[in-house]
C-alpha cells in the first residue's frame, strides 16, 4: 500500500483552520488569485481552468506582483484588503513586499473575447460564495459567510473580465 504524506494532509488541515477563523475575525478566504501593483490589489476569481494563473503570468508579465493564485484573505476591518496566506499555487511561493493591500476591485474570469463589463453586488455575492472553500459547505456558518461577503461585495467595484490566451490584458 502507498503511505501517504503527512505535508498534503497538514496543509489542508491549516487551509480548512485557516477558512474558519478568519471568518471567524470577520474576513474570508477566497479561492482566487491575487495580484498587485504595490498600490492596491485586485482579486480574480473563478473556477479551476477559469484562467486565475494565466491571467496572473500575464499580470507578471506587465510588473505586477503576485499575492498567491490558489488562495488569498479578505478582510474587511480598516477597509477591503487581500492578504497573502502561506498557501502556494501553481506559480508557487511568492513573497515580497507588504503582506496585505486594499482591494481595489474583483474580476470573475471567462474565456472569450476580450471585454470588461459591471457585475452586479449580486452576481459579485454569488462569485464570491462559490469561491469560499470550506466555509461555505458549512450550514452553521452559512449566515455569518454571507454577511461577511454581501459586505465585501458592496463595498468594491467588481467585473467580469473575459480574455483569450492571445491577451496582453
């Protein structure tokens, strides 16, 4: 029988802790990718092959720093932020500069031709709650989820960005 490593079981152990409390303190993590300009942050969001490492290779690509393209915290106290968690994603560990920067919008990912177009709070809320790992699948958290992302979802602008791998974004 093959043994299985304890470092894949202990990380998912802290990334699942990790959802807990910091909605616990009022925030959340977001599967999503982080990406900053050293000013402010931008969070993309969608589901796995969405192209949250694509659209962050071509963010690097034009001088952007990148938080994490796995997962990032969202807090809410003092204003929106991301902030880098210790969970690595494809691009792997990425490090530099401050931890964390306000938010300065969420763009949910589509493949297509390249566009920007408003997203409604709502469709914003709904992005944001699919992209909740853990927490969301907790019925006894449920509430307090919402509440934490509704806040989120009407205090920044957000977007729905679609791109072709022929970008430059």
């Amino acid at each position: 029988p093959e043994r299985l490593s304890a470092v894949p079981v202990t990380e998912n152990f802290f990334r699942v802790l990790a959802a807990y409390r910091l909605l616990a303190a009022g925030g959340a993590v977001i599967h999503s990718a982080g990406v900053t300009d050293g000013a402010a942050a931008w969070l993309l969001l969608g589901p796995s092959g969405a192209g949250k490492t694509t659209a962050s290779r071509l963010c690097m690509d034009a001088g952007a720093m990148v938080l994490s393209d796995d997962l990032n915290a969202v807090r809410l106290e003092g204003g929106p932020a991301v902030e880098r968690l210790p969970f690595t994603g494809d691009l792997g560990e990425r490090s530099g500069g401050p931890a964390a920067y306000p938010l300065r919008a969420i763009l949910r990912l589509a493949k297509g031709e390249d566009q920007l177009r408003p997203l409604s709070p709502a469709a914003a809320l709904a992005g944001l709650v699919a992209a909740a790992p853990f927490v969301n699948r907790a019925p006894w958290r449920r509430e307090a989820l919402l509440a934490v992302l509704e806040r989120l979802a009407l205090s920044v602008p957000a977007y729905e960005l679609t791109f072709s791998l022929q970008s430059r974004l």
